[in-house]
C-alpha cells in the first residue's frame, strides 16, 4: 500500500513540473518557424485601412487630441515657432503652444507638394500657412506655403508641408517620430530631427529609438523598424530559449544592439515574447518574441536594408517576430 501511495506522489510530483516546463516554454520559446497568432501590441486601439502604413495605422478616430483635429479646410496655424530640446532627438521645432511639428517622408520639398489627404490628414493634421514666425535662430527664408488639392494654403519649413500628429496630447510629446518609417519630426534647419552621437560613444551600441513601428518594403514587405525608420534586424546564431545573445565586441560595434522600447511605443509588434535581455557586457538589449534585436551600421538612412541577408546570418524581422529571409 505504501508503495502505491509513493507512485502516485511521485506521478504528480512530475506532472506539476511538466505544467511548469511548458508554461515557461511558452513565454520564450516558442517556435521560429512556424507564425503564431500572437496579438500586436496596442492592436486594441488600431484600425487599419488600406495604404494605412504610408501614415500610420491609427486614424485617431473618436480620440481628443490636445493639437488639435482640425480638418484641412479648418488648419490651424502655428503662430511663433519655437525650438524644443528633446532628449532622443536633439532641437525639434514646434508651434507656439509646444507641440510638436513633422515632416511626411511621402511629401516632396522641390516642388513642395502634400500627399496627405482624407484619413491621412486627420491623424496628421495640417499646419495653415498665414502668420507663421520664424523660432529665434532660425533662418526665416525656410519658410513658406504650398496650395493644397483644397485650395487651402499649407505651411512649409524648407520646401516641406508641415503637420502636427493627433496622438500628441500635450506640448513636447514626439510621439509622431518614425510612425511608419515615414513620418519625422522637424529639426530647425527642415530636415528630420535626430542628435548627433557622441563621438566617444561605440556606433550606435545602445542607443534608445524611443519607438518600434512596422514599415513596408517593395521587396520585404512589413517589417520592424526603430523610431529613426532604421530596419531592425535578427541574428540566426542567437537563441530565444535561453534568451541569449552571441553577437558581441566587434560585431556589436557593426550591430549596435535596439535599447529597450516601452511596450506602449510598439505599435503592430507582437506581444508574445516582448522582454528586455541583460547582457553581459551590461547593455539591456530588446527583444521580440525572445529573440534580441539589433541595427546595422551599414545602413545610413530610414529605409536602408543593407543588412539584409548578411552572411546568411542577419535578416530584417517580421511584425511577428519571424525572420524575413526573402532577399
């Protein structure tokens, strides 16, 4: 009796950890191979729409907006410009009430020329033209005016429409910079805001983007990018369960590592698996689905997928947190 007793203790002893063991499988470990049906982060509150990733997913519809929602033909001016300091970004310019302005990667500058209409310029509203006054220390003659399809008239900073993005509720949120990977808020000279790295400091290693988003791609289709539009990639050598990393020295200086992002600025990025590694070179390192993620060097500007590929060991990364190895 007494051995029967012990067999069926033991029995359960096993299963319990058999629970465990695969509870924590689950959360980082799942398999790369095969697309899961995670949730995105933030995908409560989306609503995308056809040609949505040109400006962002989230039409902001039914949402207060503290610089307004004011529709094209109602745009409000932006009075005395202003330059902000901004921690990741380095002198933005902004409107007389501190928000945030930005430029549309879609526009062009020569000739100035808006291509956000409709459901666009809602979640991005538009700057009027009109009594726009140049922030001190900036050149004046950046500024101008564009017609839109509506007649009405647009403000421009270096030949660039400028807008203000619905999701800023209050005076120096960024919150617009890099939707997309196409969507940049404005230094003082018209071109996109970004602080110059300090020279002392490894390429890139650790450096914060503030956001990840999902951009698209001709050729890659949708895939993660950092909150400068820089295309976000994975290592083949590294491993999710344990969630290590085997890129280091050199390699980091070539594949600086993406500082951790608040799971609130992921937009359309899956939450499975959505953790931040400590390496130990001392670094934290984000990581989608358990796998740690990384920028390359070899890219110089928003869109760049020279990464792509590299070695047969570096690929672009999926919403999902899959490799794209589509060349």
């Amino acid at each position: 009796m007494g051995e029967i007793k012990m067999g069926i203790k033991r029995g359960t002893t096993l299963a319990a950890v058999a629970v465990v063991v695969a509870l924590t499988a689950t959360a980082c470990g799942g398999d790369d191979t095969k697309a899961g049906a995670a949730k995105p982060a933030g995908a409560a509150s989306q609503a995308p729409a056809s040609g949505a990733g040109d400006y962002g997913s989230d039409y902001g519809a039914g949402s207060a907006a503290g610089a307004g929602t004011a529709s094209e033909s109602g745009a409000k001016a932006a009075g005395q410009l202003a330059i902000a300091q901004n921690e990741q970004l380095g002198p933005v310019l902004a409107d007389s009430a501190g928000f945030t302005l930005y430029r549309f990667d879609k526009d062009t500058a020569k000739p100035p020329k808006s291509n956000c209409e409709g459901d666009c310029a809602k979640t991005w509203p538009v700057v009027a033209a009109g009594d726009a006054t140049a922030a001190a220390g900036m050149d004046p003659a950046l500024l101008g005016e564009v017609v839109r399809a509506d007649g009405s008239k647009q403000l421009t900073v270096a030949g660039w429409p400028v807008y203000r993005y619905s999701k800023d509720t209050k005076a120096g949120e960024t919150n617009g910079q890099g939707v997309g990977g196409t969507w940049f808020a404005f230094a003082p000279d018209g071109k996109k805001a970004a602080k110059a790295a300090a020279p002392a400091a490894p390429a890139g290693a650790g450096q914060a983007s503030g956001a990840l988003t999902v951009a698209k791609d001709p050729k890659l289709g949708d895939h993660i990018v950092d909150g400068n539009g820089m295309t976000v990639y994975r290592f083949k050598k590294d491993t999710a369960w344990p969630m290590a990393s085997n890129c280091t020295g050199d390699c980091v200086a070539k594949w600086p590592v993406v500082a951790p992002v608040d799971k609130a600025n992921a937009k359309g990025i899956v939450e499975k698996g959505y953790s931040v590694l400590d390496r130990p070179d001392g670094m934290k390192q984000q990581a989608i689905d358990c796998w740690p993620v990384y920028t390359f060097t070899g890219d110089k500007k928003p869109g760049d997928i020279n990464g792509q590929g590299v070695g047969g060991t570096w690929y672009a990364v999926s919403p999902d947190g899959k490799l794209i190895t589509t060349s």
